[in-house]
C-alpha cells in the first residue's frame, strides 16, 4: 500500500489539538470515505503540526480534492485553508 502525506498549504499555520482529534476520528471512520469511487482504504499513520499522514490503497489520485474538502468540513479545519478567487486549498499532497 502506498503512503501520501497531506502537508497544509499555510506554512504559518497548525492544527490545534482538538482537529488533530477530528482528523483522526473521521480518517478513521469508513462511512466517511465509502462513496470514493477511487480510495479503496485509508489509515492515518502519523499527524504532526502541519501534516498527516495515511496508508492508502486507491486506483487513482482523483479523491484526494475531495477528500481534503470533506475532511475539512468534518474536521473544522477552515481556517487553515489559502483562498483564492476560483477555490480554497488546504493541502499539498506527497507520496512517501
């Protein structure tokens, strides 16, 4: 299984304790992820200030906008997103 790292676009911001705690409680919940047709699983496997990482078995990359979208709304993470006029960015993604 492949391993990504989710790194928040903001290099000024970090999570706070309490959305370190709803990203891994919604990573962790698989009712969250079921209708992504292209993540078959996802395991967190380290958070730190400014990034998580999760162990993933998918067939393409094109979940990745909408479960950083998703996962922002659950896990009250508006706040770290950069706006632009088109869409609002959260996360750079890297496969490790």
């Amino acid at each position: 299984m492949k391993k990504k790292k989710f790194v928040l676009k903001r290099v000024d911001s970090k999570f706070t304790d309490r959305q370190k705690t709803y990203i891994n409680y919604h990573i962790a919940l698989h009712s969250n992820w079921k209708n992504f047709k292209d993540l078959i699983s996802i395991e967190l496997v380290d958070i730190g200030d400014n990034y998580f990482i999760v162990q993933v078995e998918d067939t393409d990359t094109k979940w990745h906008s909408s479960f950083s979208r998703e996962l922002c709304k659950k896990a009250g993470l508006d706040d770290l997103k950069i706006t632009t006029e088109n869409d609002a960015f959260l996360f750079d993604v890297i496969e490790i």
